[in-house]
C-alpha cells in the first residue's frame, strides 16, 4: 500500500480545516509514522488501554462508545474524516472509551510518545491539539443540551443535520445525499432513545419530505426544514485544524 504524505494529502485541500504553515508541514511529515488500514468491525482503541499509537482519520467513519457495566453501550459520538483520535490516551494515560470502525477505514499513525515534543517544540501544533479537545468538549455540551431539551424529533433532527453538514464539509456525498453507514440502533444509543421511537421518528422526517435515512444513506430533501426542527441556530462553519 502506498502511504500518503502530508504534503499531498487529499483531506488538505478541503476548505472546512486550517492549512499548514510550511514548518507545520516539515513537522508533520516527520511526525506521522505510517498507516493503518483496517476492516469495517475492527475496535481501533479500547476503553481503559494506553495505546501506543495516535490516529487521524484519513478514510472512513468510526463510532466512538462507552461500555457500562451491565454491558451496555453508550455512543458518545461518531468520527469523520480528518478526526484525530486517542487524544486522551495520549494525554492522561489511557482511554476513557472505545473507538469501533463503522467502515472499512485508512488510519494516519502518530507514535503517542511523540505528543509531547509537540508541546515542547511546536506550540502552533499544540494550540491546535488543545482546540480539538476544547471542540469535543463543546460538542458534548451540546450533546447534554440535546438530552436534556431536545424532545425525540428534534433530538433526531439534530442528530442528522449534524451529521449532513459535516460529511458534506469533507466532500462526502452530494449536495443532497451523504453516506451514512451507521446503524440505527448507533443512533438510538447516542441520543438516548429506543430503537422503536428513532424508527417512528425516521419515518415522520421521511413523510414530512424532510430527510430520509436508508441503507447506508442520507438523503435531505428540505434543509432549512431539518435545521428548524432541531432548533439550531447554525453560526458560519469554523475551519478546524487538521493533525
């Protein structure tokens, strides 16, 4: 397999992540240390392990989960292309939760021991790393808000339009159809809802001629429509960076 190099990596290109400086690049390029492709299934990280290794995702969708302990699942939220993942094994020793792949993913490698040199040398990267961790902690306040507020509809509605801007803002899919591959029971887990009622609820956004969910696929037909019923007031896509 040949590796791609940070100087020619497609996710670069993309509007939606903040481009490198050339002493970021000549950093990155020694900081990767390879690639990893694995199977749709595969665990990446596990909950409670201090991987050696760090992740972005280069190809590929992942659902991050918490296993409780009468053995249930959690979804915390689901990993695009361009996420980095293992941040908190890299920082505090060991993960907090478990990364599954939801499709058949492309992994840049980072060594984690290396986290560190970021910090000490490279402060630019390091704001960057603290940004990422600063977004996911946002993003699971919103999430609290949305469990806490949101009822079923909207919950879902929230759930999709998300999910539709960001696959879009990495040139998944179509203006109108993104790929989707979770599962609803993933769906389900991460909004706090039965299966039966994330069913019921698909079916009155596909009857309203809102949005459609269906083998693998996402398909929005009215937007701003999605966007009321969630209750978001959507402010201008923030670059992000990219490790």
């Amino acid at each position: 397999m040949t590796v791609t190099r940070c100087d020619t990596c497609p996710l670069r290109s993309m509007e939606i992540f903040v481009p490198f400086d050339p002493q970021e690049l000549e950093f990155m390029l020694k900081f990767k240390s390879g690639e990893l492709v694995v199977d749709r299934g595969t665990t990446i990280l596990i909950e409670g392990s201090k991987s050696p290794q760090l992740f972005t995702v280069l190809r590929g969708m992942a659902t991050r989960y918490k296993t409780l302990e009468d053995g249930s699942r959690q979804v915390i939220n689901f990993a695009m292309p361009g996420d980095f993942l293992g941040l908190q094994a890299g920082v505090i020793g060991a993960m907090r939760h478990s990364v599954e792949a939801s499709t058949d993913m492309v992994l840049c490698v980072f060594k984690r021991e290396e986290i560190w040199s970021v910090f000490r040398n490279h402060p630019s990267r390091a704001f960057d790393l603290t940004w990422i961790s600063a977004v996911e902690e946002h993003f699971l306040g919103e999430t609290v808000a949305t469990l806490g507020q949101r009822d079923g509809l909207q919950r879902v509605a929230w759930a999709l339009f998300r999910l539709f801007k960001r696959l879009r803002a990495v040139k998944l899919g179509t203006k109108d159809t993104v790929p989707l591959p979770f599962r609803q029971q993933d769906l389900a887990d991460a909004l706090g809802l039965s299966l039966v009622h994330t069913n019921k609820t698909l079916a009155e956004l596909r009857q309203r001629k809102i949005a459609n969910w269906a083998r693998g696929v996402l398909e929005v037909m009215d937007a701003d429509q999605l966007q009321a019923v969630a209750m978001i007031e959507e402010p201008k896509e923030e670059r992000r960076p990219l490790m």
